[in-house]
C-alpha cells in the first residue's frame, strides 16, 4: 500500500473513533450500545484499535504499510482479548476494592489507591499472560498458513518465541514501567470508558512492539558485525 494513502486511511480510522467520543450524540449512542452488550463492545474495540496499534507498529519497524497474512484472523485474535479485557477490568478493581474495604489492602476508601492496586495486581498477574495469549493466537495463525493447514506441536510455537525480549522488555519493563501507571489512570475513568481507553493504549503496545524488535535487530547486527 502506498505509505502517504496508508498514513491517511489509518489517520482517519483514528479521528473516526475520537469523534465518536467528542460529539455528543455519537458518544451517548455509543456508550448505551457497549454498556448494554460490553463483551460484543471489547471484541469491536480491541479489533480496530489493537489492529491498527500492530498495523502502525509495522510501519514504525518496516518503514512502510504492510498487510501480514491472516489479517483478519489476528484481528480476531484481538477481539477475544478485547472481550476477556472486560471481563478482568471488572475483576480486578472491584477485587482490590473488596481487598480494602476487608482490610487487606491499605486505604480503604481512596478511588486512586483503589486504582492504583487493581492496575498493579493485573499487570503482574494476567498482564503477563495477556502476552502470552496474543504471542501464541498470531503464531497459531502463522503456523497454519506457513503449513498450509497441516499440524504442528506446541513446541514449534515455543520455540518461535523470542523470550528474552518477551521477558526483559514486555513483562519486566513494560508492564511494570507503562502499563501500571497507564491502566492506573484508565480506572479512574467513568467504567464505561476504560476498556476503550485501553483499547486506545493499545495503539501504544504496537509502538512499543516496533521499538523492541528495532533494539533486537540493532543490538543482532552490533553483535554480528
């Protein structure tokens, strides 16, 4: 795809979805539909959104707009993460909150503190496998395509996986340094608003993508040349 058409279809794909929040109409519409099917409404948003954070983070890493193959199906991918993102937001602010009010977390009563402990608890907890899940899901599709449909062990996906950055960038930096800060300030959103405010810091999670795979093949090529 031509890079300037590319830079505009995903810019209005974008402004499409902020308009939805800032008119007024739009955003009531929008909120009355997710609130009354919330699972449907993760699948749509974590299927753009997080979609076109992976489209970006192509062109971030390749320089240009590239549709990988099984397209749709890793954006699939994306929406059953979407939906279980739903499900765990509810999980785990309500959770820290009940912790609290029991006394086994400390300040009771404090909507930030509430926050703060329900985002430290998920992005040490489910937030590493959420990892897992998404990096397994694309490389299963991968697998299929590249043997054209015949079988392979789980040890082939395994072995595909670069755990070192998995570890290193995306659990022990990554989900400690960006995303406890970041879903910290999403809980303190209105409920409605925060698996899209998610699904919009998954745009980020394609630059972050981008950015580790570069240090990966820049610190293969220093050590090869």
């Amino acid at each position: 795809m031509n890079n300037k058409k590319g830079d505009f279809l995903w810019g209005f794909v974008l402004l499409l979805w902020i308009l939805v929040l800032v008119v007024p109409a739009a955003r009531t519409v929008f909120i009355a539909v997710t609130e009354a099917h919330p699972y449907i409404g993760g699948f749509v948003k974590f299927f753009i959104l997080a979609t076109m954070g992976d489209l970006l983070g192509v062109r971030i890493l390749k320089g240009e707009w590239i549709l990988p193959k099984g397209f749709i199906a890793k954006a699939v991918v994306w929406g059953i993460l979407g939906m279980a993102i739903t499900l765990v937001f509810t999980v785990f602010t309500a959770g820290a909150g009940v912790a609290q009010s029991l006394g086994r977390l400390p300040f009771a009563g404090s909507k930030f503190a509430q926050a703060f402990f329900g985002s430290t608890i998920m992005n040490l907890t489910f937030g590493p496998m959420l990892y897992i899940y998404h990096k397994f899901g694309d490389l299963y599709i991968d697998l299929k395509i590249e043997k054209n449909g015949n079988k392979f062990t789980v040890k082939e996906m395994v072995d595909r996986i670069d755990w070192y950055t998995l570890v290193s960038f995306s659990w022990l930096k990554t989900c400690t340094l960006i995303w406890i800060p970041c879903h910290t300030i999403v809980f303190l959103l209105p409920p409605q608003y925060r698996v899209l405010a998610s699904a919009f810091l998954s745009v980020l999670l394609g630059i972050l993508v981008a950015v580790s795979k570069k240090g990966a093949q820049k610190s293969a090529v220093e050590l090869n040349a």
